[in-house]
C-alpha cells in the first residue's frame, strides 16, 4: 500500500567534535577554480555533519568498511527479494527530495517505497521526488557507524518522524580493528521506530528472538547465530540469503564488494 505524502526524545546528545579532529573525516565537496593563466584547480571543501543530511551531487562522503559492508548485502538482499514485485522499489543512496521548503533531503542507506509500477516510473540513479511520486519510503534502514552516530541517530530520526517515514531502523555493526579486516562484519545491536496514532516515533519492541518486525515489508531483522545480520520473511518464515550466500549471487556481484572474502 502506498504512503501518501503529508516527531520521541533523541537517546544521544550532539557534542562538537575535538578542535585537532580531521577536516575531511566526513568527507569532501570539490571545488573548481579558475586560475588567471587558464587553468582549473580543484580545492577540497570539508564536509560537516549537516552537509551528511543534505548530500549534494559529486560530494565524496567516506565510510568505513562496517558500513559500506552492511549496506551493500543489506540493499541486494532487499532488492533481490522484491525483484518481481513491480510495485516496490529498494533504493541505495538516493537522495529524497520531501517537496518540502527548507526541509533536509537526505540519502538514505537503504529505502523500501511501495508504489504502482513504480519500478518502471523512477530511475534508482537520481532523486526520488516525493510530492511528484505521491508516495513516501514506507521503510528507512540506517547503518551505524561512531563517525555518523549523532547524524543517524538524533538529527536523521527526527527528520523522518516529521517528514512521516511510517518505519525507521538502524542496525549497529561492531567495529573492524584494520588487522581484521577481511574477517565477517558482526552486528551490534538494531533498533527500530515506528509510527505512532499521534505522529511520533514509537520504539519497536523485539520479538522472543529479538527480531524487530516490519509491518510495512512483512520482513524481520535480527542477528545471525554467526553474529551478522539475518532477514526472515515474517509469513513463511523463511529465512533470506545470508551474506556469504549472496557472495555467490550474480546480482551482488554487479552491484557491490564482497569485503568479507
């Protein structure tokens, strides 16, 4: 069904960052100059917290390997699932343009939007114009990270609660030491919002295996007995490829990096 178009407590408290931290620890927006003699010189232009909520075309966000792991299986295993259904859309990255006057337009990890055809109606490659579509995401996923905690967790959380994103997750991984790195991504912990009667994000109680359900896609999300994320398929309880399953899937192979071997 789709989402037609139209805030609970932030958990964490912004704090400014260390005035000797890195510039370009969030990444970088180039700058072209034209010089007097001719030629073109291309200056870096730091990237800040609020840039992350509002990314614009060519700015170079870096991420680490938890992040860019979880978000790579976690779109592919979405989009692989839904591949059939005409009527839902599993986005990676695009930016979300609300329609909205001075509202923030993020890109979120991973979007699920329902929608007549409207696989055949958006191009996955630029910005989902919401008032034009009609429709809103009905689910946002968040992959966490320490460097992007605050962004996610408190200033994203309460843009989708006014915006009216029905349901919100965000899945934790455990940090990768650079000696471990080809070692599996472990998760966390996930944390889920729905909304509520009176507009506001209600937080998603876990089920008897600590899964949190998803009324909007029928989907559960929860941790692996390896330690790494798991998806089942609320209805027939079947369990969706794992991530070295999808290691071997064609789909994944063209849309992402198997950091984990």
């Amino acid at each position: 069904m789709a989402v037609p178009v139209p805030k609970m407590p932030a958990d964490w408290e912004l704090t400014p960052a260390p005035e000797d931290a890195d510039p370009f620890r969030y990444g970088w927006r180039p700058r072209y100059v034209h010089l007097p003699g001719g030629e073109v010189e291309e200056e870096w232009i730091p990237l800040t917290a609020e840039d992350l909520l509002d990314p614009q075309r060519g700015d170079v966000i870096l991420e680490d390997q938890p992040h860019a792991h979880v978000t790579s299986f976690l779109h592919v295993l979405l989009d692989v699932h839904f591949e059939e259904d005409a009527n839902v859309l599993v986005t990676h990255d695009l930016k979300m343009d609300w329609g909205i006057p001075g509202l923030k337009k993020p890109a979120p990890d991973v979007a699920v939007i329902r929608g007549e055809r409207i696989k055949e109606r958006v191009q996955a490659d630029d910005t989902f114009e919401v008032a034009k579509e009609g429709v809103l995401p009905c689910l946002i996923v968040e992959v966490v990270s320490p460097k992007y905690k605050d962004v996610r967790d408190v200033k994203k959380k309460d843009l989708y609660e006014r915006v009216g994103i029905p349901e919100y997750l965000l899945v934790e991984p455990h940090p990768v030491p650079d000696t471990l790195r080809r070692h599996p991504i472990k998760i966390r912990h996930w944390i889920g919002y729905r909304l509520g009667p009176d507009g506001r994000y209600q937080t998603i109680e876990p089920d008897g295996q600590g899964r949190l359900g998803s009324e909007t896609t029928g989907l559960l999300f929860g941790i692996a007995k390896d330690g790494g994320f798991e998806v089942t398929d609320a209805r027939t309880g079947e369990v969706l490829l794992n991530p070295s399953q999808l290691c071997g899937c064609p789909e994944f192979r063209r849309t992402a990096i198997c950091s984990g071997g």
